[in-house]
C-alpha cells in the first residue's frame, strides 16, 4: 500500500488558496504522527473524490505551518478541513485516529 506524499505549501500559498477558491478541503498532518501515518494510505482516494466536486485540495503540515493550525483552531492532527468561500464550514479529524470510510463519508455529505 503506497502512503501519500503531501505537497509542502508556505502560509501564505495557503492562505491564498483558502481565500481564493470557492471550496477547498486543506489535509493537516506531519510526518511523524501515528494517526497521520495509519490514513495516509488512503489519502489520494480522498484527495480524488474531493476534485471530482470540483473543489480543491491543500496539504500542510503542523510543524512547518503552525500559522494556519493556530488560525483556525486545529489542534490535533490528522484533519481535514473544507473552507467555503474562504470560512471554515466543516472538519474531520483534529487529534484521533480517523476510519477512512467516516472521512469518504464527510466528503460525500459535505463538499
């Protein structure tokens, strides 16, 4: 099973991306949480089935965008978050370990 690779992204990419796309979905994690290593085999299916919507997607990381965790009240990782119109309208995750079909679930339900 292949673990998915974020793409590292500086605060401001990703602040412009949450205030510039009408719906996002930003994936927080780093690399050295258990949580974070047990969903990341099925990360890409989730990253796909969110562009089908026809929204987009952001990866950050904890430690190197502690910035927009502490913005947006994220305190645990793995989470994943969709912004609509640049606000935070739903998340799943931040701090326990995630069941893939509740994350494709959110994503059916929400974006």
């Amino acid at each position: 099973m292949e673990f998915y690779e974020p793409k590292q992204h500086s605060d401001v990419e990703i602040r412009e991306a949450i205030a510039s796309n009408d719906e996002l979905v930003l994936f927080l994690q780093t690399s050295w949480c258990g949580d974070c290593k047990a969903i990341k085999p099925f990360v890409q299916q989730f990253k796909d089935l969110v562009e089908e919507t026809g929204a987009n997607w952001i990866d950050a990381d904890r430690d190197e965008n502690i910035a927009i965790a502490d913005e947006n009240g994220l305190r645990g990782i793995p989470v994943f978050v969709l912004f609509k119109n640049g606000q935070q309208v739903s998340h799943i995750g931040n701090g326990q370990r995630l069941n893939p079909a509740d994350v494709a679930n959110w994503i059916k339900e929400n974006v």
